[in-house]
C-alpha cells in the first residue's frame, strides 16, 4: 500500500516536473508576448503546487499569491492598450486606435537573429549543465539550518517556523524587503508616463463580481495574516491577497475619500517601515541588539508588525501595478503637478 | 530517483530554457517574463536542495524563497514601469540592439530611423499634448466638476 502511495506521488512529480518545464519551453519559444504572460501564469500556479509538495505551504501560498497573481497582472497590465497610447502613435494621427506602432508591437514579433539564437542556446545549455553538475554534487545528508532555528523556537512569539525566521531570527531581512517594495513604488512612480490612460468605465459584471470578491478577498487576507503566527500564513500572502481585492476594487471606479485619500496612502505606504523601525527599537532600549526581541513582549511586536507591513504591503503592490500616484485633491487631479 | 531530483532537474531545465528566452526574445516584456522564469526556477532549485524527506522541511531556505519572491514582485513592477516609459518615449518595446533582424527594411517599411525622428523633439512634443483629458490618473478618485 506504501508503495503504490509513493508510486502515484512520484507519479505526480513527473507530471508536475514535465509540465513546469514544458511551460517554460512554451513561454520562452512563442513569438506572441500575450501568450507567453498566460503562460508565466500557469508556469506560477503550477510552481505552487510543486511548493505543496515539497513541504513548503508558505511559499505556496506566496507564489499562487504573488508570483502567478499579482506578476501576472503587473504583466499584462504592461500590454493592455498600449500601441494607442504611445507618443508616436499619437503623432501618427493613430491615436485611440490599436494598429500596433512598429511591427514589433504586433501580437506576433519576428524572431532574433539566428546568430544571436545559437549563441543564446549555448550559453542556456552551459548554464543548464552546471546547474544539473552542481546539483548531484550536493550532499544528502546533512541536517540543514532547522537545529540552529530550534533554540530560537520557544520564546520567539509565534509557532510557525516560516514566520519565526522573517520577523524574529531573520528580521532585517524583512525590514530590507519592506524598504525595496517602498523603493519599488517609488521608483515606478517617478518613471511614470505623463499621460496616464483613461479609466475605462466598469462593466455590470466587473461590479457586481467586485462587491463579491473583495469583502470575500480581505476577509482571506485577514485569516492568512491570523494563522500566520502559527500555521502557513502571514503579512506577505495576505498581503497580497488584498492587493488583489485593491486592483479590482481600482478597475470597478471603487473612489478614494474626498479629501485625504491619497494622503491616507501615501501614510500607509510608508507605515511598515516605520513601525519595523520602532519595533526594531525595542532590543537598544533594554541595552539587546536592534530588532531583537524576544520572551514576552515579542509576540506583540510580531502581531503588531504583521498587521501594518499587510496594509503597507497590498498598498505598495497596488500602487506599483498603478504605476503612478494617487491624484491629491479634487482639484488637482491632473498628472500635471506630480510630475512638474 | 527522488522527488527532490525530479524537481531539481526541472528547476535546472527551466533556468536554462529562460536563459535563452531572456536573450533571445526581443521585446523586453518577453525578457522579462524569462527573468521571472529564472528567478521562480532558482527559488525552486533552493529549496529543492535543502530538502530532505522524510525529514521535516528546513524552514530557513522557505522564508529566503519567500522574500525572493516579494523582492521579485517589486523589481518586476519598476521594470514593467520602465518598459511602459521606454514605449513612450521611443514608441517601441523593443531595445535598440534588438531591433530589425536581418536589416531593417524587412521588417520597416518607413527605415529604422523613423522613431528616432519622431523623438527627436520630446520637449516640443511634451509641451504641446499638455494637462489634457489623457493625463488624468487611473487611481480612483473624487468626481471631477
């Protein structure tokens, strides 16, 4: 009976081994961009399944989130609509229309030259067989960096290992991380194009499938961000999740409060950061190390952390599919003013 | 053969495979896309490598791969700012040493020169298109008027 398990879950492993590189054979081979962002996606949702079996729920749990879900987006957010935007398209007298600007904005690109072709394949082989020697080199038996976490375990202020490492044993790491999405956003607003395309209108369906989805989206977030002291879970999954809830809620014509909207996100972009910072804090005060806290008042600091880096986390991943900032007032709305 | 080398193999296949697509795809949205393939393919080989079945998963190499992937995210969305930028400005998605295989009039019957004509006065240009209906931004905002 053992066996026949093992045997169908390796089975299972094939299946899901062959179909992650048979998607990414596809993506990389096709001429249509389109196509192979579709198939980045399947590629993702496909890696997490592969995290499930290989133990690793919480990085499951991000990649379906953030790897297919929020990059997919990111990506096709890139082509949607743009040949008509452009400024040489526009001064071509081809503006609102979605004749491709050159031929390679068309759906179908011509490929490389075959020069440069074989040079690419050559070099992805070497790399493919370093990787592959590297890898049978690697020793089976060794006991890995579990027996170093578990001292750290009893009095770190939460259960799962996973979340122990990114906010207790490992913080600055995530403090780090915090600062790069923070960068991130920045960065992409600053290279903003002037011209922001318009809103399209919502359709019924995208309404109606709003007001569903995004109470039922942060409501999961909320859970993944509860569970994430002590099972698979935490601020970046559940972040993202609202995130997702955000962008829909965004293409819905979901508005901002009248006044201090867009303060009130530009405040939330930053308050993980801060709020990390202070908690990072509290180790200096009692002559420990920054951002270690450990016993009784880390659990606090843990929770406290978790639920401002989620705000913080889906508002940055929001703003960066945005690509641009929020307008300030009612009567700047213009993209004028933030960009000088 | 083990579950841990099935997926170490795979993740060693799909690196390479996207290093050739990261090279030789010529719109840079389709570089990155092959960049994104990279990245979720040395996560993959990470923790791949650290496991050790029957024993229980190291949770260190998880919470690396998970800020991998954050910081992925985060690089993904100022490139995809970028790329948006880069159109705007030359009016092709494509990088200048990637353009027009096999010379350029096969593929562009104006001559390779036509985007760099057209740019040639952004300012100008800029100027002219002025705080138009376009530059509203897509945030959700107040109604205007």
């Amino acid at each position: 009976m053992a066996t026949e398990v093992t045997g169908a879950l390796l089975a299972l492993d094939v299946v899901l081994a062959v179909s992650l590189v048979g998607c990414a054979a596809a993506l990389v081979a096709t001429a249509d961009v389109f196509k192979a962002t579709v198939l980045f996606i399947v590629f993702g949702v496909m890696m997490a399944l592969v995290w499930g079996r290989l133990g690793a729920v919480d990085v499951a749990l991000a990649e379906a989130a953030i790897g297919a879900g929020i990059t997919g987006a990111l990506l096709l957010g890139a082509q949607t609509a743009q040949p008509a935007r452009r400024r040489g398209a526009a001064a071509r007298g081809r503006e609102h229309t979605f004749q491709p600007a050159t031929p390679d904005d068309a759906p179908v690109y011509q490929p490389a030259r075959p020069s440069r072709r074989v040079a690419a394949a050559l070099a992805a082989a070497a790399v493919a067989g370093v990787v592959l020697l590297a890898l049978s080199r690697v020793p089976t038996r060794h006991p890995g960096l579990a027996p170093i976490l578990a001292p750290h375990m009893p009095d770190a202020g939460a259960e799962n290992p996973v979340t122990v490492v990114l906010l207790s044993v490992r913080a600055y790491d995530t403090l780090l991380e915090i600062v790069v999405l923070l960068a991130a956003v920045i960065a992409a607003w600053a290279s903003a194009v002037p011209a922001a395309p318009k809103p399209e209108p919502p359709g019924a369906l995208l309404a109606a499938a709003t007001r569903v989805m995004v109470p039922v989206a942060v409501l999961i977030g909320g859970y993944l961000l509860w569970r994430g002291a002590a099972a698979p879970g935490g601020a970046f999954q559940a972040g993202a999740v609202i995130a997702g809830a955000g962008i829909l809620a965004a293409f819905a014509g979901v508005e901002l409060p009248r006044r201090g909207g867009a303060g009130l996100i530009r405040a939330g972009l930053v308050a993980a950061t801060l709020v990390f910072l202070g908690a990072g804090a509290y180790g200096p005060a009692r002559g420990e190390p920054f951002l270690h806290y450990r016993g009784g008042a880390a659990e606090g600091l843990i929770l406290v952390i978790e639920v401002v880096a989620t705000l913080s986390i889906a508002l940055s991943l929001v703003g960066v599919f945005m690509g641009r900032p929020p307008p300030r007032t009612p009567e700047r709305t213009g993209g004028d003013d933030e960009f000088g | 053969m083990s579950s841990v080398e099935i997926y170490g193999a795979a993740a060693a296949l799909s690196f390479g495979l996207a290093v050739y697509g990261a090279i030789a795809a010529r719109p840079v949205i389709h570089k990155l896309v092959s960049l994104n393939v990279m990245g979720a393919s040395v996560f993959l080989l990470l923790v791949a490598a650290s496991a050790r079945p029957p024993a229980a998963p190291d949770p260190v190499p998880h919470a690396m791969v998970i800020t991998g992937i954050v910081v992925t995210v985060a690089a993904t969305g100022y490139a995809v700012a970028l790329i948006r930028r880069m159109e705007w400005e030359r009016g092709s998605g494509v990088l200048p040493e990637d353009a027009a295989p096999g010379g350029a009039a096969s593929e562009q019957p104006g001559g390779g020169g036509r985007e760099r004509g057209e740019g040639g006065a952004p300012e100008a240009e800029n100027a002219a298109e002025g705080p138009t209906e376009e530059g509203r931004s897509p945030w959700p905002g107040p109604p205007r008027g």
